[in-house]
C-alpha cells in the first residue's frame, strides 16, 4: 500500500447560461437590464429553468452578486451561491465569499462533490474561460444591439474552439445556443 | 409645373456580410484571419456568393481596404468599390476614394441608381449603424473564442432593435443570423 490515497472526486462541470445583445453586452452601464426583458418573450421558454435545475451551485462575481443582493430569498432555491471576492465571511445563509483562482475553486467545487456549477458574471465566466474551466456555455442572444454596457467576453480570453451543440431560434427572434468547449 | 423637379431614386439597401468570433471579433490584432479559415469548412456555403451576387457595389473602410489591396483583380467582379478615406483620388480601376459621411454616402449611392451596397470593415458598418442606414446585416458566428482582436461593433452605435429574419447552423459550428433593421 504504498500509492498514495486517492481522493474520490465526482466529475465537475462548470457551465455558463447567459443572455447578451447581438454586440455582446450582458448589461448597460449601469447594469441595467430593461433592454433584455423588453426584447424576450415570456412566453418563450429559453431553458433557463431546466438548466438551473441541473446545477447544484452558483459561483459569480462580487459585481454580479451586488447587483441581486437585494433579492431575498435568492431565486436560485436551496444552491449555494459562492461569491468571489477578496471579502471573507458568510452574509447571509446560503452565500459563501470565496477568494479563490479558478482552478483552486474547482478543486474546492470537486471535494465537495458538486457535478455541476453555474458561473456567472462576465468578469468571473472571462477567468474562469482564461483557465480552461469553463465546460458549456448556452449563450442567450436577443435581437438587439446595445452600443455600450459590460461585455460579456473581457479581452483577456485565450484563443478557444468551441463545439456548437444545439442552435434554436424562436419568434422573438431570440438564438439560443449551447456550445461545449 | 410649380414642385421642384423630383429625382428618381431607387430604394437603397446597405447590407452587412460578416463573420465573427463568438467573443464578436473579426480579425485578429493585425487583422489576420486564419483563426476564421481554420473553423469553416469549406464545403458549407454560408451564402457569401449569393449575397456578393446580389450586390451593385461594395463600400469600406481604408483599413479594410489596405489589407485586401494587395489582391489583384479584387475578388468582387466588376462591382466599383468605394473606400471611405480623407486622401482623394482613384488609385486603380474600380476603387474610388470617397470623403464623405455615412448619410452624404447613402445620398451619393442613390443617385447612383445603386440598389444595395455591401458595407464592410468593423469601423464603417458601426458608423452606419450609428447613423441609422444599414438595412440588413448577415453574421456568420464561428466557433472561437478570440480573446482579443479587432471587433465588429464599436461602442459607438445607439441601441437599435433587429428583426431576426432566419438563423441556419451548420455541421462545422457555424452559426448565420440574418437580422434586418
């Protein structure tokens, strides 16, 4: 018995699901969003339900998680939701800040036998694709250019092929696409 | 016969044909595109010939310009070429050097009898958008991640509605939106 204990850990995938303007942007300036909401349909079921049932946790940013720290309960049901920052401490029942690297943080996702994390927030989705962390991205496009706001992609990205999985378009005019990387 | 004398105008379309990365770049940082030739595949027509065969003439940017200036014959039939730059001149068959804005442009386009103009290059398709005059825009979206480059949309352009009017994806990943305006 000389090898070295193995610790067990579950496969993790770390997926994206977000919605961006033609040009890019997950929000104006200000972090609105009024542009988004105005240009889907709710009647339109873009998947987002589905897909947050199949994650058991959240990870996103301090400015992502600013921008709904007023919501409570957290619409995300009983997930963790880890917030990087260099802040420590528990806020609130459910949030955990984290001051990880990516890659620290997804050996942490693994020991805890999380299978499937949505990252959030497109500085956080930016580092985590700069590590090659990121597993899936579903990419939300609406029939809309914004001219300015927070980008989705920082121009810190290494060179990446994607595989497009499935591409749908809806009356909306709303593409829907998953690719996997 | 009191009215001003009226000029027969066709309806003028400018169209966009263009391919980006999925992070909205279309050449890298020195304006390469073997990142773009290496995700197509060659034996899926994205419709680019259609499109070129249905236009009367081609219009760009000097940038865009001087990097496909080294091709002769340019690979756009007997179509004329406009080339939006401050210098003046014509420095070969087909190619005029215009000094004039997108609205001045779209005049100078119509009384050309020009039906649809082909509006190429990151710079000017965003100054026309600015202004409100591109009628239709055709994205090949490719599977990649950039990281950096040269983008398609410049933060420059005021919010605007688009109208999807097919999107078509295909076995290499590619993705083509066609959005009216």
């Amino acid at each position: 018995m000389s090898e070295s204990p193995v610790i067990d850990t579950h496969p993790l995938r770390l997926s994206v699901f977000v919605a961006t303007s033609v040009d890019g942007f997950i929000a104006t300036v200000d972090g609105g969003l009024d542009w988004l909401n105005a240009a889907v349909d709710p009647s339109e079921d873009y998947g987002y339900y589905d897909f947050l049932d199949s994650v058991d946790a959240l990870a996103m940013g301090r400015r992502t998680y600013d921008s709904i720290a007023h919501i409570d309960p957290l619409p995300f049901g009983n997930r963790p939701v880890f917030v990087f920052t260099r802040e420590k401490g528990l806020t609130r029942s459910g949030v955990v800040f984290i001051d990880a690297s990516p890659a620290d943080a997804a050996v942490t996702f693994k020991l805890m036998g999380l299978e499937r994390v949505y990252v959030d927030g497109g500085v956080l989705i930016s580092s985590f694709l700069e590590h090659g962390l990121i597993d899936d991205m579903t990419i939300t496009q609406v029939p809309v250019l914004l001219g300015v706001g927070t980008r989705l992609f920082h121009d810190v990205i290494r060179p990446t092929a994607l595989t497009l999985e499935s591409s749908r378009s809806w009356p909306s005019g709303v593409v829907s696409q998953v690719y996997s990387i």
